[in-house]
C-alpha cells in the first residue's frame, strides 16, 4: 500500500517490512480475507432474515419446540461472537505461533500480521466498514433487478394460475347471468 511514512520519520528503512502503520502484501490478504468473512456474516444475517427485532430473544415459539441454543449461532449475537471473534482470536494466535516456536519457521511471514491488519493500520478499519456493506448493497440491487425483469419458472407458473383462476371466475359470473 503507498505510504509517505519512508519519505519522513522511516526514512532510509527498507520498504519491503512494514512499520507501524504500512500494510504488506500478507496484511493486505489477512485484510480481504477477513472482509469475505465479514460480508459473509452479513449475508448470512439478511439472506436467513434472522437479524431478530423487538424484545432480543434469541428463541422464536416453534412446533416442536425450539431452544434458545439452536437458534443462537444464526443471530446476529451469534455471527459477532462465534465467526467474527473467533475469526480475530485465530488470526492473533496465528502471529503468536508463528513468533514464539521455532519448529513453525514457514509461518515467520505472519509474525505481527494481526497487529498490523487490526492495531496499527487505521485505513483497515474503513475498508472492514465501507467494503462489505457496499458488497452487500451491490448483491441486494442485482438480485432485486433479476427478480423485477427476470421472474423465475414458479413465478411465471403462479400468474399463469391466477390468470386462470380470474378467467374461470369471469366465466362463472357470465353463465350465471345468462
């Protein structure tokens, strides 16, 4: 990512390791991986329709009976605690591995990458915000534009039925008048 850091207070620092606010190619990944990851929760949570509104209850009144834990993970408590903090705990926990033992030499790339991707790196930030709702919004549109001027099979086949049903209804009232 350009940076003006090795024109001031990094000069004459070699360019290819990161200091405490530029981003590598390995931060830059852990970064877009972990955009899918976030606009994947939000998916999740609108495809599903399970952002739950009102009281918070995490259990709706189901035949049979449903658990609060079974319909836990799928709210949106679920997809902030069990993907997204479990997604940041093994990231950071990748760069201690990587730091701290020796037999793990291939993974010395990732050393800091999470402090870099979560710590230091404020434009990280922006793009985890602006980048998955604007994914999101892009998938919403497109298949709000299929389904307006793309109608599926079982669409067309319903209209056709109703159309029918009308036609049948038009010509009960028509013999009973004659």
């Amino acid at each position: 990512m350009l940076t003006s850091a090795f024109k001031g207070l990094m000069h004459s620092v070699d360019s290819n390791v990161p200091g405490d606010g530029e981003i590598d190619l390995t931060t830059f990944g852990t970064i877009l991986y972990t955009i899918l990851i976030i606009t994947l929760g939000y998916k999740v949570l609108y495809e599903r329709r399970s952002i739950i509104h009102g009281d918070g209850k995490f259990y709706i009144k189901s035949v049979p009976p449903e658990k609060w834990y079974d319909r836990y993970p799928w709210t949106w408590i679920g997809i902030i605690f069990l993907s997204y903090g479990f997604w940041t705990v093994c990231v950071y926990c990748f760069g201690i591995i990587g730091r701290s033992n020796d037999n793990f030499a291939s993974y010395s790339r990732f050393n800091d990458t999470s402090i870099h991707a979560y710590n230091r790196s404020s434009i990280a930030w922006i793009i985890y915000f602006l980048a998955p709702i604007t994914a999101c919004l892009s998938d919403v549109t497109l298949k709000l534009f299929a389904h307006i001027y793309f109608p599926s099979q079982t669409q067309i086949h319903t209209e056709i039925e109703k159309k029918e049903n009308i036609n049948e209804a038009n010509q009960l009232e028509q013999d009973q008048e004659i």
